[in-house]
C-alpha cells in the first residue's frame, strides 16, 4: 500500500495532520513508510492535481472522495467537513481510516482474484 502525503510548506496544518496519519496508520497497523511530497509552485500543484495541504493520498485515491471533482489545484491551505458539518483544517482521523481500510480491502480482493 502506497500513502502520500502532499502539502505547502507554509501551511499551518501539516503537523497535526501529519501526526494523525501517522497515529492512524499505527492504529490500523501498517507499517509502511510515508511518502512526503512537498508541492512549492501552482504549476506543480496543478501536475499533481493538489487541491490543497494537506492532502492524502492512499494507492493514488484522495482521503477525501466527497470532492465535486472541479477542485482547483493551488498552494492553498484545505479544509475537511466533519459528519457534524463543521469545517476543520485537519483530515478526520476516521476518514484516514476509512481510506486506510478500503485500500486493505481492495488488495485483498485483488489478490483473491489473481490465484
């Protein structure tokens, strides 16, 4: 399972967001490593199709697939709903999770139908 996490050095969020993978991916015991990816220009955001830091990615899927799909890509800071429908700056640690376990269950079902 590959993860990325993407996001804009000047970004306030990156830390805690950090974390909260990290926490999350102990939780839900993957021990693979975290790809970082700095994204410094909005000519790289755009390649990347960077809506935003920080941004996680899990097998190439954003955390957060509740998109509209006409995000605009830039070196901005990203906000997350809540189920409540609160705005946070930090990804929910359960869509972490959830995304965290998707990814599992798609390898899974992948690798039953390769034998």
């Amino acid at each position: 399972m590959s993860i990325e996490f993407l996001y804009e050095p000047d970004c306030s969020s990156t830390e805690v967001a950090l974390a909260r993978l990290r926490e999350t991916c102990r939780e839900e015991a993957h021990a693979g490593g975290i790809a970082m990816v700095e994204v410094t220009s909005d000519e790289q955001a755009a390649a990347l199709r960077f809506p935003g830091s920080p941004t996680i990615r899990i097998d190439g899927r954003d955390i957060d697939t509740s998109g509209d799909g006409s995000e605009r890509f830039a070196l901005v800071c990203r906000a997350y709903r809540l189920p409540d429908g609160r705005i946070t700056p930090f990804p929910p640690k359960e869509l972490i999770r959830t995304a965290l376990r998707d990814a599992t269950r798609r390898r899974s079902v992948s690798l039953s139908a390769g034998r």
